[in-house]
C-alpha cells in the first residue's frame, strides 16, 4: 500500500463531552462505546410529525444516532439475533435533522455519504453535533461485532423491522471515519474539492451528449445532492 | 428430471454463500486495488473491507447489512425437466428468499413502492426477480443468485451514432463521478455498461454484464475487449477512490455487453455492482449432483449469438 500515512484512532463515547468532541478532526477513525440508537424516516416522522412519545431517555441515555436499519430477527422468544449493520445514505433526512437534533440533543449524526457543510453549519454546529461516516460502505459484519447486545427495539409494530427504533450497546463498535467538525467543515466536500481539480484532464476526449437532458449541469463541482 | 427439493435446498444454500462469501475473483480484484491504492483516506477504506470480508466469513453473517435486492437467474440447459414445472420452481425460489431473509439473518429491504408494505421477508410483488435463459443440450439447471447493492451508481440514456465512443465516454464518466461522489456507489466496483438494444434491454444487458460477468473476463470481440481495459484504466484515472476520496480505485473491472439497436439510436447504461458484489451459482444435475461455483458463465456463445438458426459449435467448425 505504497507510503500512505495511518489516520488517527480514537475511542469515544455514544454520550460524548463537548471537550471530546472538540478533539476531532476530519478524517480521523472512530470506534464508539455505549448504547447508539437508529432513527430513519420512520423514528422521525412518527416522533416529530405525529408527535408521539420517544421510547427512550434522549440524550441522556444516548446522544448517537444511527442511519441505519441492521439486518435482523426477533426470535419466537422475544430475544433478538443482529447479523451484518450497515448505514444508510442521510441526505435523504435533512427534512428533519433539525428539529431532531434540538428534540433529541444528539450529538453524533451517524450515516452514510454525510451531509452538505450548509447543513453542518446551519444545525449542527449550533447544536454541537459532528457526522461520521461508516468506511467502506459495507463494513457491516465488522460493525456487527462491535455490538455487544441489542437492548431493545420501540416501534417495530408501528414501522416495521427497517425502520423501527433498535437500542444497540456498543463495544468498540467501528471503524467510523469523522466527516464533519466542529466549525462544520465537511470532509467529503473537501475530498471533491481536491478531485475536481484534476477533472477537466480526465474528461479530454469526451464530448456532452447530442441531446441534452433538461436541466442537466455541465458544473463538475457540483455537489449533486444538495 | 430435477427433484424441486433439491431445488430449494439448493437455493437456500446460495442465499447463503452471496450474502456471506466475497466471490474469490472480486476479492482478488480488490487485494489488487488495495495493493496500489495510495490515497491515505481511501487505503483505509479498502483494508476495512478487506477485514469486513474475513469477518463475515468467519462468524458467518452477512458482510453487508443491506442486503440490496436478491434475484434470481435460472438457467436451464434444453433438456432439463423440473418436477412440478416452472410454477414450482418458482415458488421454491421465492420460499428460500423468504427463509433465508430469516435464516442468515439478512435485512428484509422489499417494500411495496407506494404503501412500503413490508412482509419482512424480501418477497413481494415482483420480488425477487426471476430471469431465465436456455442453453442447447444440457439435463442441468443453473441457479444463480445475485444480491444487487443499491439505489445508486446506475443510469441510462439514449445516445446517437453521432455521439459516438467520445460521448460513451462522457456519460460512463459522468456516471462514475456522480455517484463516486461520497461514495454513494460503494465503489470500487464492477461496472456493468450496456450498448444497444431498446431501453429495457440495454439495462438489462449492463447489468448483467456487472453481475453476470466476473473480475477478468473480456468480451469476445476483440475491440470491445480493447474498449474494456480502457474504460477500467479511465475510471481508475478520475482520481477518486473508495467512499469518494482522493485515490485510484474506483472501478474493479469493466465489463461491456451489446445488443442490436435501432438503426439510429445508440443506447448506453452504467450499472455498478458495489462493494458487496455478492453473487453464486450452483448447477444441478439430473442425477442429483450439484456443483456451487461463483462465476455465472451466463454469457455462452448461444447468450450472444447473432445468426437466425443457432447451430452447435462443432458444425460451425466443419462449415467453415
Ligand atoms: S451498495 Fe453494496 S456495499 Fe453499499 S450498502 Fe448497498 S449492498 Fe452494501
């Protein structure tokens, strides 16, 4: 793997200090101990939209929310078996990121691809929360190791396995990479950033095509999602 | 004639292995990337999914906990019979999607697209998919699962002659980069492209191409094998890597498949086959032998044959 330079490893809580958290920086890896919750579509809609009562003791009991539904059963005996955890992408949640963050006092927004540096800016640093990201994406059965126990799982009647509410404990539970920080500088932009650079070379040769989509950019930084 | 026990058995098995064990071809693949990857972010990446594939093998649960989409490719050589016919195979499909969604565990992910009516077992209204191809000769049939990854890293779009390789160019590269982006394609991947056919089949042509075809195959035609090893090495050029990090491993392998078009179009299609490129295979016999196997060998000569009648091989050797 030629030279390349080892980033940072650090432990940290699912109820993380400010001082922690201060700590930070893009790119470092991060494995989580204490109990993390998932929170998708479902948990938001059904908590802020519908207004019903959060199962669980937030932040207090856990300030990590998880984008993500694990691949899972609920055995005859109510007990629970997690295989493989895998995020799912959250830009798809900024609707409701903003109330959730001040409702829920989460302070670690867990997901896949992050969020846009406006979005950081805006509500998250405000609220003192940063991102990380799960590496790869699909580290699952890696990240399934890192859960020691499911401590219970609110809302499955209500919104099914995928999207109901999972109270996992962690154990060293990782590799997370942090994307964003306490100023709200985000990591995947900064990444485009530097590739974009070098874009214009890699598209000598090529020509747009003859018929054009509506709408469609020919701006190589944009950022697609936002 | 094919016992339909065996059949589910069998399947069940393949459910299995996809969700767990990384093909050997695409793990070699990736062993490569890792191997030349310098991008200190990116490197990262690749030893985790390196480690990520141990592990799953190891404790024996899914490598990924989306389990994408399963589907199924059922081959049948021409002489093949199955007790209680296609309507049992079927059926015996669908029953070990469903246990096996129970069984590995993996994440029930098919819902109904308006109600998200969700059976918690990934069978639903055309779930899984079941696609059928035939070979002359032949008492087996080949049973192939694919766990596609993804709501991301593929597209379509009609192209002309006029556009050209510069404009297949182009929209291979804009595909690439735009879902490369935050890595929302999980790439490095296995990148499936479609050419030609109608719109239908030029996606179905590309994805097969990523998930039918393994890491090193080329395409018969010598230029479009030409245009593979291309395309790979352009990808690998853009200067992105795992997760959209600065590196250089984004694309696995290239593989091309093309399909007569219309006379004035030139359709085109990008399918990535992700981190998680989970596919296998197992070919059962009449006799009840079955043999597991990871490479799909969907694409035969009768797969891509070109002329009216099809004649075995053997008499193509002789008439010519
Ligand atoms: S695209 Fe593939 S590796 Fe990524 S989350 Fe989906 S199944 Fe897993």
């Amino acid at each position: 793997m030629g030279n390349t330079a080892m980033p940072r490893e650090i432990r940290l809580s699912t109820t993380p200090t400010p001082e922690a958290l201060a700590e930070l920086r893009l790119g470092d890896i991060v494995y989580l101990d204490g109990l993390m919750y998932t929170a998708r579509e479902g948990v938001y809609k059904r908590a802020l939209e519908e207004k019903a009562n959060i199962p669980m003791e937030l932040p207090s009991e856990s300030a990590a929310n998880f984008h993500c539904s694990p691949a899972a059963r609920i055995n005859a005996d109510g007990s629970f078996d997690l295989g493989a955890v895998t995020a799912t992408a959250s830009f798809r949640f900024a609707k409701w990121l903003p109330e959730w963050l001040e409702k829920s006092g989460a302070k670690l927004v867990i997901g896949k691809g992050g969020m846009s540096s406006k979005d950081y800016k805006s509500y998250f640093v405000p609220n003192g929360a940063i991102y990380l990201s799960t590496v790869g994406y699909g580290t699952g059965a890696l990240l399934g190791r890192g859960v020691e126990n499911v401590e219970a799982v609110h809302w499955n009647d209500e919104l099914g396995l995928a999207q109901a509410m999972w109270v996992i404990r962690c154990n060293r539970m990782g590799p997370f990479i942090v994307a964003s920080d306490n100023e709200g500088n985000c990591l995947f932009e900064r990444e485009n950033a530097k590739i974009a650079e070098n874009l214009h070379r890699v598209y000598e040769g090529t020509r747009p095509a003859t018929l054009k989509r509506y709408g469609e950019t020919d701006d190589r930084s944009d950022e697609v999602i936002g | 004639m094919i016992s339909i026990d065996l059949i589910e058995k069998t399947a069940g098995v393949l459910m299995d292995k996809a969700a767990i064990e990384i093909p050997q071809d695409y793990l070699d693949g990736l062993e490569g990337a890792a191997e030349v990857e310098d991008g200190d972010l990116s490197s990262f990446v690749l030893q985790a999914m390196l480690e990520n594939y141990k592990a799953a093998k190891e404790d024996r649960r899914a490598m990924c906990g989306d389990t994408g989409c399963p589907r199924w490719y059922v081959k049948m050589g021409n002489d093949a019979r199955i007790e209680g016919g296609p309507v049992a195979l079927e059926a015996a499909l669908r029953r070990a999607t469903a246990d096996a969604t129970n069984g590995v565990p993996l994440r029930p992910n098919r819902v109904h697209p308006l109600w998200r009516t969700d059976h918690n077992n990934n069978v639903g209204i055309g779930a899984p998919e079941i696609e059928y191809g035939f070979e002359p000769g032949g008492e087996w049939i080949d049973l192939i699962t694919v766990h596609k990854g993804g709501l991301f890293g593929t597209d379509y779009r009609m192209l002309f002659p006029s556009d050209g390789i510069e404009g297949i160019k182009r929209f291979y590269l804009d595909s690439l980069v735009a879902f490369g982006k935050r890595g929302l394609a999980c790439q490095p991947a296995i990148i499936g492209i479609g050419l030609g056919g109608s719109k239908d089949t030029c996606m179905v042509l590309g994805k097969r191409a990523a998930c039918l075809r393994t890491v090193g195959d080329r395409n018969p035609d010598p230029k479009i094998a030409e245009l593979e090893d291309e395309f790979k090495e352009l990808g690998n050029s853009i200067g992105m890597g795992a997760m959209g990090f600065v590196g250089k491993s984004m694309v696995i392998d290239c593989n091309i498949e093309v399909g007569y078009c219309h006379t004035g179009g030139m359709q085109m299609s990008v399918h990535a086959f992700c981190l998680s490129s989970r596919r296998a295979v197992a070919r059962i016999h009449s006799d009840g032998r079955v043999e597991y196997r990871t490479d799909p060998e969907w694409f035969t000569p009768y797969q891509r044959r070109e002329t009216v009648e099809w004649e075995t091989p053997q008499c193509h050797e002789k008439s010519a």
